[in-house]
C-alpha cells in the first residue's frame, strides 16, 4: 500500500494490482468486492462511484454535438445566403438592401 498526500495534507492510498495476478476479471467484482469490505468495517464510510469512463464519454458526445450544431449553423447560414442571392436575382433587387 502507497499513501500519498493529495494538496499537501488529504492522505491518499493506493495499490496497484497486476491484471493477471487478481481474481476478480471486471471493475463491478472489484468494487462489489470493496462495497462489501466497507460496508463490513464500522471505521470506514462509503462515498460514492466515479465512472470516470461513463463521463467522459458524455463530454466527447458533448462536443461532437457542439461540432454537429456548428456544422448545421454554418449549413444555414449558407442557404440563407444562397436564398437571399436567389431573391435578389429573381426580383432584381440590391443584395446589400
């Protein structure tokens, strides 16, 4: 076990396990497994999950939908433009009017 300090005073620990040395085979056993060692162990408290994957996953889903909207912007832009030529030339008009 490894204990760092997080900002210089938050005690962290740590050990790394090899994937061919453990027994469990998902990330779900391994944190169903340590679940269970908290909820068994009066000294220590469940926080919570962070599904760093599952969230970063959301963030690039977020910016491909920010891309896919500029690219729509930019699309409608474009035909607007190409409207507003089509009405000038079919009524005669001044572009810049």
């Amino acid at each position: 076990m490894e204990q760092k300090l997080a900002l210089g005073k938050y005690p962290i620990f740590s050990h790394e396990v090899n994937k061919n040395s453990c027994k469990y085979k998902t990330a779900s056993e391994i944190v169903n497994y340590l679940k269970t060692q908290i909820d068994n162990n009066p000294m220590v408290a469940f926080i919570g999950i962070f599904d760093h994957y599952a969230h970063t996953k959301k963030l690039i889903l977020l910016v491909e939908f920010q891309v896919i909207f500029l690219i729509l912007k930019i699309s409608f832009f474009a035909l607007d433009l190409k409207f507003q030529i089509l009405i000038s030339l079919l009524f005669d008009q001044d572009l810049l009017e």
